[in-house]
C-alpha cells in the first residue's frame, strides 16, 4: 500500500477520482494533524513523558538558547492561566 493509501486508511486524507487520477487532499486541520504526531511521537519514543522530550531537546543541543528562553515564556504563560475543567 502506498503511503498515501496508509494516510487515507487513517483518515488523514481523501481523495477524488478525475479520469484516471487520484486527487489527494487534507481530510483533517493542520493543527488536529500536528496534535496527533506529537502525542504518537510523545507516547512512542519518550513514553509519554513530556519532560523526557524536553531533555532530550535540551540535552541533544537542538533547543537553541532563544529557543530555551522562548519555551520559558510558555510555561511561565501556561502557569498563570487557569487550569481547564
């Protein structure tokens, strides 16, 4: 099975017939996607630990000293709003 037959199994994307052409397109928002990646991928490889992944990025060299500062702002945001119910 192609890869895009795999994404279309999934419910990732669609397609239309036109002749003898298969037309793909998104079936699902950018951002649903990217939600759904990072979770598999957190799930998959850090088993599930956010802080895992984050010293991994760290600990890697990949998380920049502006990327460092940039994901402190978020947390320091991400603390001072209400939790959700």
């Amino acid at each position: 099975m192609t890869l895009l037959g795999v994404l279309e199994r999934k419910g990732f994307v669609v397609h239309i017939t036109e002749d003898r052409t298969y037309i793909f397109s998104a079936a699902i928002k950018a951002n649903d996607a990217r939600k759904t990646a990072i979770s598999t991928m957190l799930l998959n490889f850090f088993g599930g630990s956010v802080p895992a992944l984050m010293s991994s990025l760290v600990d890697g060299e990949i998380a920049t000293p502006n990327d460092l500062e940039e994901m402190r702002r978020i947390i320091r945001a991400a603390s001072s709003r209400e939790p959700k119910a």
